[in-house]
C-alpha cells in the first residue's frame, strides 16, 4: 500500500511539474517576446532621433550657403545685370559682370572645400555664367535644366539647392547652390 501511495504522490509530482514547467516556459516565451518588442521600440525611436538630428545639423549647415544665395539674389549688381541682360545679348559684355563676378569669386573662395562654384542663371538672356570663369554659350537651353524645372515648382521667395555645371560636359554633377 505504501508503494501504491509513493506510486500515485509520484504521479501527483510528475503532472504538478510538468504544469509548472509548461507555465513557466508559456511565461518565458511571453517575457521574451515582450522584451523584443521594447527593444525594437526602444531602437526605432533611437534611430528616429539620430535621423532627426541628422537632418538639423544638415539643416544648420546649409543655412549659412542658404543666407548667402539669399543676400546674392537682393544685391543691386546682380539685379541689375539680371534685368538688363536681354536675349541676345551677352551676359559677359554686361557693365555691371565684372562687379557681380568678382562677387561671385568671393563667394566662392570664402568656403572653397564645400563651394566648387558660384553659378547665376539668366532666363532672359538663356545663360549660366559661374565664378570659375564658364559662361554658357547659345546652344545652352536654361529651360531644359533639371533645376529650372525644379524652380517652376518651388516657392520663388526661398532659396533652392540644385547642381551645378562643369565646364567640360554641362551635365548635373555635385550638389551645390
């Protein structure tokens, strides 16, 4: 009789365990799936915040290059070589390009690791002449630019970043103002 109780308080032990070790495992397995999802949360918002400081010092740092096209665009010299620069004539032969490029050499030497070129765009005339001393000739069509299409759609009271040309090939190279 006592083999038959030690038999039936094994038996009790054994499901008791079994049920333990089952639950145990159900809450192992619900505890690790809980942390993942708090880790993957926790890397997520960490990944948002560097994206978002990421795109701040990025935005502080074009600013400056942003202000500078800005006061570029309101100076006297080059509003005025803008708007008496007609179709036909060239830009080059204009009174005021001496005063605007030699301003836009400035511009561009004052920061010549991030600044290849000063460029400035003449619709009218249907030119691009740079501070690197390239000036576009007739065969150029300012319409067909890929930033020009760009400016149609943009807000003509901000600043737009675009490409700039080589002289070589006049195609979209690096980012610049």
């Amino acid at each position: 009789m006592k083999t038959k109780k030690k038999r039936i308080a094994q038996e009790i032990q054994s499901r008791i365990l079994t049920i333990v070790i089952a639950i145990f495992m159900v809450v192992a397995v619900v505890v690790a799936v809980m942390v993942g999802n708090v880790s993957l949360s926790a890397q997520k918002n960490d990944l948002e915040m560097q994206s978002k400081a990421a795109s701040y010092q990025l935005e502080i740092f074009f600013q400056e290059y942003m202000t500078i096209v800005e006061q570029m665009a309101l100076d006297k010299d080059v509003r005025t070589l803008l708007t008496e620069t007609k179709a036909g004539d060239k830009i080059t032969e204009s009174a005021d390009y001496q005063t605007v490029f030699h301003e836009m050499e400035k511009i561009a030497a004052a920061d010549s690791d991030n600044i290849q070129a000063v460029w400035l765009g003449d619709i009218d005339a249907n030119v691009v002449t740079q501070s690197d001393g390239f000036t576009s000739d007739s065969s150029f069509e300012i319409t067909e630019r890929t930033w020009y299409r760009a400016v149609e759609q943009y807000d003509p009271d901000k600043c737009l970043c675009g490409c700039e040309y080589r002289k070589s090939d006049l195609k979209c190279s690096n980012s610049g103002l």
